[in-house]
C-alpha cells in the first residue's frame, strides 16, 4: 500500500522556524497596544523629568564649582598679595631707624661717601617696599581718621582747625589699600572751633 496525501493530493507544506516563532507570537490586540503606548509615554515621561532634574543638579554643582574655584582664587590672590606683610612690618622698624640716623646727621656731613651710602640704601629700601605695594600715609594737615591715624596726643592750639593732624610721631603705611601699621599722631585740639 502506498502512502496516499490526505488533503486531496497534496503534498503537506513544511514550515520554517520562522513561520513557527511568528504563529507562537500572540498579537496584542488595540487596547493592550494602547495601554503599551500609554504605559511607554509615562515612562518618556519620568525619564525626562528625571532627565531635567539630573541636568539641573549639574548646573547648579558646576555653579558652585565655579563659585568656589573664583572664591579660592580670589582667596589665593589676597592671601599672596598680604603673605609678606610680617616681612613688611618689620622692614619697617628698619626703615623707621634709617629716617632718625639720616635725620641725625649735621648738613655738613652730608657730603661724606658714608652718609651718602646709606641715603642710597634706605632709598633702594624705599623703592623695594613701594615695588611690593608699600606706600606711607600722608597725615600732617589732614583731618583725623581712626582708620589710619592713632591719636598720641591731643594738642590744644588755636593755630590749626580742630581735629587736624599737626604732627608725625611715626609714619603710617598701607601695603596695597589694606593699612600694615597706623601713623602715630598729634591732633590739635580748637576749642574756637568746637
């Protein structure tokens, strides 16, 4: 006996693996693809918003980065600029002696090499300091200020305006616009003016 086809003769059909997956895939119907799409958009949604979230939190650290880095900068620049004025002050006190020794010294005796030494060394000493930022206080003649005048004596005198500085008991100096060390003063004292 032979082998007889039974769907009218003909040959059955073999199916390719293909053809199987795809008959395995069951195919969502409208609404389960509505309910995907809206389950899909959601997600969009949150990642987005987190998205946001994320770059605005990145915005905002590069900020303060940027804030701190000028900060630091800024910091490091004053931090330079005043680092020498321990230096500085002491420097001063030298500079102080220099003044009273050639202050000292009788015009006759300024023509000496020596004294004309040192006149040229406290004027190197001078330019150093002006050339860190080093600049005096000009006080004789101008009124008082406790921000860069320290009051030793109040002179009552009718021949200058009251509160005036008249004298100079020591110079006064800034480095850059901070004040290292206040001009001792006399101040008159008008009681005309008062």
């Amino acid at each position: 006996m032979t082998d007889q086809p039974t769907n009218g003769g003909a040959k059955p059909q073999a199916r390719t693996r293909a053809e199987e997956r795809a008959e395995a895939i069951k195919t969502p119907s409208r609404l389960e693809l509505a309910e995907r799409i809206e389950a899909l958009e959601r997600e969009l949604a949150e990642a987005r918003a987190k998205g946001e979230e994320h770059l605005y939190n990145w915005q905002r650290s590069a900020a303060d980065f940027a804030n701190f880095k000028r900060r630091t900068d800024d910091e490091r620049a004053t931090v330079g600029q005043f680092s020498n004025a321990i230096l500085i002050g002491k420097l001063l006190g030298v500079l102080d002696d220099f003044d009273r020794a050639l202050d000292s010294v009788p015009p006759e005796a300024r023509e000496d090499p020596w004294v004309e030494g040192m006149i040229l060394v406290e004027r190197k000493l001078r330019s150093v300091l002006e050339a860190e930022g080093v600049t005096p206080i000009e006080s004789v003649g101008h009124p008082f200020d406790p921000n860069v005048h320290e009051a030793v004596v109040h002179e009552p005198t009718e021949d200058h305006p009251d509160n005036h500085v008249i004298g100079e008991l020591q110079r006064g100096y800034r480095l850059h616009d901070r004040v290292i060390r206040p001009s001792l003063v006399r101040v008159a004292n008008n009681p005309k003016e008062q």
